[in-house]
C-alpha cells in the first residue's frame, strides 16, 4: 500500500512539472507570432502570471476552490495553506494517493493558465499594470470561485456536468476573458484597414512559435495525464492516447482546410490545429476510445480555422488565436463528452450545454466588470506612439533583440584585424 502511495504521488509530481513547463510554451508561441518589439512586454507577464498565480492561489485560491462542505455556490476554507495532520505526519488519505501538497501545487499550475491565455489575446497594445491588476482578480477570484462549481463538488457536479481536465474549467474561463478584454481593447494599429481589408502582422519568429506548441503538447502529457490524479497504468495510459490522437487529428485537419481555403500551407493554422485538438479532448480524455480522439480532434482543427477566419470576420484582433483555441475549441470539447465515447446521451449533453452557459454569463460578467473598470479608471490600452515603438521600450525600457547585432560584429572583425 505504502508503494502504491508513493508511486502516486510521484506521477502527480511529474505531471506538475510537466504543466509548469507549459508556461514557457506559452510563452514561446506568443513572443513567436507576435513582433519582436513587443517580446520583452509578453515574457514580463508571462513570469508574472506564473509567480503571481501561485502566490495568490496559496493565499486563498485554493481553499476557494475546494472549500469542502458548502452550499455550492461559494466556500472559503480559510487563507493559507493548512494541510490535514495524523499523528503530526501528513495524512496521505486525505486524497487518493497523494499528498495535500502535490494536490496544491498540481492545481495551482493550473489556476495561472487561465491568465496567459488571455495575455496572448492582449498582446502588443495593453498597458502591463491594468493587465496585472487583472491577473490578480481574475486568478485569484474569478477562477477558483467557477472552479469550485464543478471540480470542488458544487452546484454543476451535483447535476452532471463533466470535464475531466479543464476544456471549460480552464481554457474556456480564459477564453471568455479574452474575448471580453479584445473587444474593449480594440485592434492593433494596422490590422483593419479603412477599407475594410485585413492587414497582415506576421509574427517575427515562426521557429520559436512552433517550438512553444511542441512543449505544450508535451506539457499536456501531464495536463491531461496527471487529472486521473493517480498513477493507474490503465487510465493514465488511454488518457495519453486520446490526448495525442486528438492533438494530431486537429493538427492535420486544420492543416488540410486551410490549404483548401486559402490555397497555402500555413504553418500557424497547423500549429494552432494542434492546440485546438489538445483543448477539444481535455474535457472527456478519459471516457474516449482512440476513435473518438480523433473524431474530436479532427472537428476541432476545423473549428480553429474557421474560428480565426470568424474572430476575423467580426473585426476582433486576437494576434495569436488565443479564442479560437481555448474559448471555441474549448466549448467544443465540452460538448463532445455528451456526443462521444462512454457518457454519450442526450442526457449529459444538456449538462454539459448547461455547464457551458454557466460559464459563459459568469466569465464574460466578471470578465467585463474588472476590464471596463480599469479602462474606465486608469485606461487600459498604450499609446498609439507607444504601440508604434513597442511596449519593451516604453514599459520595460529594454530590448529582447540587440538590434546593433551585425554592427557590434563588425566593429569586433575591425579589431580584430588590428
């Protein structure tokens, strides 16, 4: 038994690890499709949301979360970290084979994700303190608070609703701010012209982009993997299964409508198809037969495209299609478990339909009342001479580039031929 225990709480170890090195694909994939003038700006909040995520779910985001006995709706288990003692030692039944601090920090790692999510959608024209102040209400209460409805026992676990791993419970609470945060944002210069055309922001460092998604889908392994929350080699097994189907059925499907539409093999719209198959399947990963993996995954890489194409079409700019991944794809996923795999019925897809309106009017309420806030207050968006330089130079006074890079070895090649 003391073997199983350990053997447990490892695997939750791991895959903790595992979703903390996601925070540097996020970062990867937003620094890499946008430009490199804005690169310091993404990495500051970046690490910020991380650090700042981690602290404030220690604080009382935890304990929001998973409140214990309460009424469903909202509990607070106190501030601080407590853990539950036997004989002054740790009492590992406390969960199901591992401890109350790995449980922590497993779900801590996933409480900041809501937050980089929406820092891709901002990215290259939000002031960086408004977007702090942000992080810390929406991480801090906004989350834990939706997250206790399902995954802390509250109202929607009592009544059906289900998502394993997060496609609503994480992307889709960060998709709903993102969308919410682009539309009182508005576009970056240059993106709509006055004629109505889109004008193209490529990002500067496409290798550096895919670079992010490969750690990403690597950092799901433990996303996905670690929320059957025990080492059970059949269940840890077919969730790494359908999570890789899916990932690769959205990669390569996104990949093939996007050619078919635009008549060009875009690399971003299959990166992002690779994304958007991963979000689809994390809702109902452990209930899918490899089919189904790839049935949903294939339908989410068409959603991605159209998606972008939709977010497009409504004149919102979103430089790195943080909502059609998380938001679209992630009400997607949500849905699928009432369509595929061992919970099918009509049943469970009106629960997972009501799940998905839950969060909606929770998410864009709360979403809207913090943003229009501090627009309203101390504004939200940089200067347009600002945007024009870059908000490295502006908000951080530094560069993530040397731009006299050549020069500097030319005057070295000079000196050296002294």
């Amino acid at each position: 038994m003391e073997n199983l225990l350990t053997t447990n709480n490892v695997w939750m170890m791991i895959c903790t690890a595992l979703v903390f090195f996601m925070h540097l694909g996020f970062a990867f994939l937003e620094i890499g499709l946008t430009r490199k003038k804005n690169a310091i700006n993404i990495l500051f909040k970046n690490v910020f949301i991380i650090t700042s995520g981690l602290l404030l779910y220690a604080l009382m985001g935890f304990n929001l979360m998973y409140p214990g006995e309460f009424n469903g709706f909202l509990g607070f288990a106190g501030f601080g970290l407590q853990a539950p003692v036997a004989g002054g030692t740790l009492d590992l039944a406390y969960n199901s084979g591992y401890t109350y601090w790995t449980d922590f920090l497993f779900q801590g790692m996933f409480a900041a994700t809501a937050a980089t999510i929406v820092s891709g959608a901002v990215a290259e024209r939000m002031k960086l303190l408004p977007f702090m102040i942000f992080t810390i209400i929406y991480v801090g209460l906004v989350y834990p608070i939706a997250g206790s409805w399902k995954w802390g026992g509250g109202f929607l676990d009592e009544m059906g609703f289900y998502d394993f791993a997060g496609s609503t419970l994480v992307h889709s609470v960060g998709g709903w701010a993102a969308i919410v945060a682009i539309a009182l944002l508005g576009a970056r210069i240059g993106k709509f012209r006055a004629d109505g055309s889109l004008g193209a922001i490529p990002g500067h460092n496409i290798p550096l982009a895919m670079a992010g998604v490969i750690i990403l889908w690597l950092g799901w392994f433990g996303f996905n993997g670690g929320s059957v929350l025990s080492a059970d080699p059949s269940a840890t097994s077919l969730v790494l299964v359908t999570t890789c189907l899916a990932a690769a059925a959205g990669g390569v499907c996104a990949s093939m409508l996007s050619t078919f539409l635009y008549k060009n093999m875009d690399l971003t719209m299959f990166l992002n198809g690779i994304l958007g198959g991963l979000v689809g399947i994390t809702a109902g990963a452990d209930v899918m037969s490899p089919g189904d993996a790839i049935a949903i995954g294939a339908i989410a890489g068409c959603i991605i495209v159209l998606g972008v194409s939709l977010i497009d079409r409504i004149r919102l700019d979103d430089p790195v299609g943080a909502v059609a991944v998380h938001l679209i794809c992630g009400i997607w996923g949500t849905l699928a478990v009432g369509i595929f795999g061992a919970k099918a019925g009509w049943t469970q897809f009106l629960a997972q339909l009501g799940g998905v309106a839950t969060y909606a009017l929770f998410c864009t309420g709360s979403a809207f009342i913090i943003i229009y806030s501090l627009k309203k207050t101390m504004g939200i968006r940089v200067s347009q001479q600002e945007e024009l330089d870059g908000l490295d130079t502006h908000e951080h006074g530094m560069e993530a580039y040397e731009e006299g890079l050549d020069a500097t070895y030319a005057d070295l090649s000079v000196e050296h031929s002294r």
